[in-house]
C-alpha cells in the first residue's frame, strides 16, 4: 500500500450540495429554502422565537436569587493543613494565620477570608486564626490540644 492508494470507506465522505446553480440540480432557484418570508433571507437568527407566541424560557417561573454582596470564602480542610504541618512547609508552633496559609501555598488566594472546615484528620497542637470555622473544625482543633479562632474579616 501507498500514500496515494489511501482511501476512505465507501460512504464515508459525502459531497456537498452546491445550492442555486440552476434548475437542472433540483436546488436551483431558491435554494430549497421556500419563498419569501424571513427565513429566506440571508443573516437570520431566530433562536427562541415562537411566532409571537409567549416563549418558553418567558413562560416559565423565575427561581432563586443572588445575593449581589455576597461573601466568597477560600475553603481549607484540616486533613489538609495536617499534611503541610507534616511536610514541614508550616510551622505549628507559630500562629497559623491567613497570610501563612497563602504563604505556603495551600490557600491560592484569600477572597472574603479563610473558612476552615473538618475533613480529614487534625492531630497537630497549634493555634489557628483565620476568618471562619465549622463547628466540627473547632472541636477537631480543640480535641488535638490546639485551639482555632474565628477573628473577624479585615
């Protein structure tokens, strides 16, 4: 076999219709798009458009809001913040803060503040402070002889 012996399956490729070049070809004229009326037309885009009948997406209730002040938390598990302490890239004996979460890099960004939430197991004894914390987070920190405190975003 070679380059020029390559062919695809029979009925793989399919030609294209070359519309509006005459009557002979059975596409000719119109084009097979009927006569008149908009969508006869060339730059036409009635996505959604009923025929003046109410639309759908109009018809149907609305649901739900957005609180538009909203506070966006960057989220950090304990299993987490247990593994950075065991990899040395944070010090437990210091004030786990924020700033040194980000430092290490397990936070990407702070956003509105750091929520601390459970997953995972925590067995280091360190003082964590950072803008929000889950209950069970709390009790985790609090049971592995640490403590965790929620301060209030700057």
């Amino acid at each position: 076999m070679k380059l020029n012996e390559l062919r695809d399956n029979p009925g793989a490729v399919k030609g294209r219709k070359r519309v509006g070049r005459g009557p002979g070809s059975g596409k000719g004229k119109t084009a097979g798009r009927g006569i008149k009326g908009q969508k006869s037309r060339s730059g036409v885009a009635i996505n959604g458009y009923e025929g003046g009948q109410m639309p759908i997406y109009m018809r149907l209730p609305k649901r739900g809001f957005n609180k538009p002040n909203r506070k966006e938390y960057a989220v950090v598990n304990l299993g987490l913040i247990q593994k950075f302490i065991d990899a040395k890239k944070i010090d437990a004996k210091s004030p786990i803060t924020e700033d040194v979460l980000v430092a290490s890099g397990l936070v990407r960004r702070r956003k509105d503040g750091v929520r601390v939430l459970a997953k995972g197991e925590f067995k280091a004894k360190a003082e964590i402070v950072v803008t929000g914390a889950s209950k069970a987070a709390v009790e985790a920190v609090e049971k592995a002889g640490g403590a965790l405190k929620v301060a209030a975003a700057e």
